[in-house]
C-alpha cells in the first residue's frame, strides 16, 4: 500500500486540534426566507469565528453522490471513503463496544413493524426507547438459534436500531440487505451476490426467520431490517498515519465505531451535549485530537424540520465559546454530509467548514453560511483533506521536497 500525502510528511510534536463535527450540518434554502438551516439560525459563536478563519465547502465523496454516515466520517479523518469504505454494521458494532475479529460478518438491524399482510409500515417501529430496545435484544438472544457451525451475537445499539454479528469459518459479506427502504411493501430476502457467500446468505436468513417468529407477538417490534452487512477488517490508525493521540466524543454508537475503527480512543456517551464538552474538557490535556460528535441537525433533518434543525444548530453554537476556552491550536467546525429538511435525507450538496487557527487569513464580514463559506479561501474541496489543513495550522507537517 503506497504511502500517501500527508502521512509522510507528519511530525510527532505540534498543536492540539479539535474536531466538531455537526452532523448533516448543510442544508437548502426554505422558499419562503431563501435560507438554509444554518444561515437562519442564530449563531453568533460561529459567525465570530468565521470572520477570521478559513472557510469552504468539502465533498464527501465525489459530486453527486449523497454519503452514508461511515463514508462522510472517514473522509473527514482523511481516509479515501471510496477505498476504505465499510458497512455500517461494522460500525456499529465497534461503536457498542463488541470485540470484533477479522472475517467476523456484522449487520445494522432496524426494528420495524409490519402490518397483518407482512407489510412495513415503520421501518422505526416507534422509535422505541434504550431499555426497550435491550428487552427486545434479550428476547433474540433467548429465542434465535443459531445455524450450524456459526455463533450470532445480538447487541443493543440505540433505539430502533440493533446489532447482528455472525462468527464462523469462511463466512463472506457479499449478501443484500432486507432492508426495503420503504414503507408498504415486505422485507426483502437476503440473497448471495457470489457462490462463495451462499452459506452466509443462508445462514442469515435462517437467522432472519426465527427473530421474525420470536417478535410475532410484539405490538410494535415485530420485524427486524437488515442493512449495513460488512466484514470487519483493521484500517491503518490514526496514530500510525498521524502520530496523534486521538480521543472521540460521541452520543450515538456508530460514530463511536468508526472512531474506533481508526484507532482512537473512545468514551462512555455523556448524557447530553453540554455533558459532552465538559467530558472533552476534563480529558484535554491527555490528548492532541479531539472528535466530538452532535448528531440532533441530522435527525431534524431526516424528520423534515426546519425549524428544530435550526434549533439544534443554534443550540451547538452555545457550546463553541466553551471548546475556544480550551484554546486549542486548531478548531474545525464542519459536518459529515448535508440532510436538508426539505429532502429529509442525506444529500450531496457541500459541506461547510471552518478552520480556525492564528494561522488564518480570514475575511470580515464572513458568516458560518453556505453561501459564505463557498466564497471563503478554501474553496469547494474533498473532505479527506481538511486532516492535511487540521495537521498543517498545527504545526505538524514538514515541507514537501527540497
């Protein structure tokens, strides 16, 4: 594997850096006002930073595509999310703390609810509260055999979504998913995309078959999706690449996984957001990379609400003044994707940025906006990027050749 800018030119003493990462931050313009979530809401944390930072807008993965969470966030750690690219299963499992091997097969579950005709009505199936969900959990663990010669681990995750692993000999990843994506239709059967992942296909829907049995008297969750199927392989760390001692901060376990998926170190879910700084602020000193993670702007999102995603925006803006107190060499603001209300989903239009550093040129009179950080020094660029910048206002790059 070739070594590739910037690794090569990193050194092991610099700045410390953090991360905050607003998930599905970006956003479109609402007919009636002409803008986005983040350019109506109030933020004036940001918009102070933003007047003397470098500001642009990242791409995920390439125009056009709309990324999943696990894609956006490793190009956001500087990882090509085309080449080391990873289901979400893997991530969640990681992200709840299952000690996952080589070869194991891990799968994202939605509990969903199906009507009398085996339709999917809800593909949430309420969105269920943390200890219904590790009822539901436990009730698989009880009543789901496993095939032979594999072992299955449930996990809880959080609310409706769960975790399947599947642990054998020569099991292979390239199955469907049954997750439809859609509400009044049927699950989908998963099935083998090559002959050698036929056992494995045919062992998950065995498996499949008999949570289905053991949920059938549930008034709600009475259905599991599949979806995010991967094999788990290791991923060169951030240590390694970066020589930083990277801490991650992050409610929700998937973001969690692929922090630890890159080698850093992870902590307990605070309870709340403003409990998440302050457990960033109580580890600083042990630490040169903090991720933290706000995931409320891409749920609001994905309900299709303008206004609480605003709300959400504004309510991390709150907390910025406390993470510049730490005065940390490098802020960066910034978000995975953009999950525009209006689309209720991710989307691929680009991402703000903002990298604050004494090391900026800035530009008065700049907002933390779309259209103000497409006018800003960095451009439109791709997401894996912004660690060489991270690492360069850090003071942690060498030049580049003679």
């Amino acid at each position: 594997m070739p070594v590739l800018l910037p690794d090569e030119l990193v050194q092991p003493q610099g700045g410390r850096i953090v991360y905050v990462v607003m998930d599905g931050l970006g956003g479109l313009p609402r007919s009636d006002t002409g803008l986005t979530e983040l350019e109506a809401a109030k933020t004036p944390n940001l918009d102070r930073l933003a007047a003397t930072s470098a500001l642009g807008l990242h791409i995920p993965v390439d125009h056009g595509i709309a990324p999943g969470s696990g894609p956006g966030h490793l190009a956001l750690f500087g990882y090509d999310p085309v080449r080391y690219n990873i289901g979400r299963g893997v991530l969640s499992a990681l992200g709840v703390g299952f000690a996952l091997v080589p070869g194991d097969i891990a799968v994202r579950l939605n509990f969903a609810t199906l009507d009398g005709q085996g339709r999917v009505v809800d593909r949430r199936a309420g969105r269920p509260s943390d200890s219904e969900n590790r009822r539901l959990v436990e009730k698989l663990r009880a009543r789901v055999a496993a095939p032979p010669s594999v072992s299955v681990h449930f996990e809880p995750e959080k609310e409706h979504r769960a975790v399947l692993v599947l642990r054998g000999t020569a099991l292979a990843a390239d199955v469907t998913d049954t997750d439809p994506q859609a509400t009044g239709v049927a699950p989908l059967r998963t099935t083998a995309r090559s002959k050698a992942a036929e056992p494995t296909a045919a062992a998950l829907q065995q498996v499949l078959d008999s949570a289905f049995d053991a949920l059938t008297d549930e008034p709600k969750a009475n259905a599991i999706l599949a979806r995010g199927i991967d094999a788990y392989q290791e991923y060169p760390g951030f240590r390694e690449r970066y020589r930083l001692n990277a801490l991650a901060i992050a409610r929700y376990p998937m973001y969690s996984g692929v922090a630890r998926l890159v080698g850093m170190r992870t902590l307990p879910p605070a309870e709340s957001d403003a409990a998440s700084v302050r457990l960033l602020a109580q580890h600083y000193a042990d630490h040169d990379f903090h991720f933290i993670h706000f995931k409320a702007m891409d749920s609001r999102g994905e309900d299709g609400d303008y206004d609480a995603k605003v709300a959400a925006i504004e309510a991390v803006d709150g907390l910025i003044a406390e993470l510049e107190s730490l005065q940390p060499e490098v802020l960066i603001v910034t978000g995975d994707h953009s999950t525009p209300s209006q689309l209720r989903a991710h989307s691929w239009h680009p991402v703000p940025v903002l990298i604050a550093s004494r090391w900026c040129r800035g530009s008065k009179g700049a907002t933390f906006g779309e259209r103000s950080c497409g006018a800003g020094e960095l451009g439109v660029f791709p997401a894996m990027r912004i660690m060489s910048l991270a690492l360069a206002h850090a003071g942690r790059l060498a030049k580049f050749g003679a």
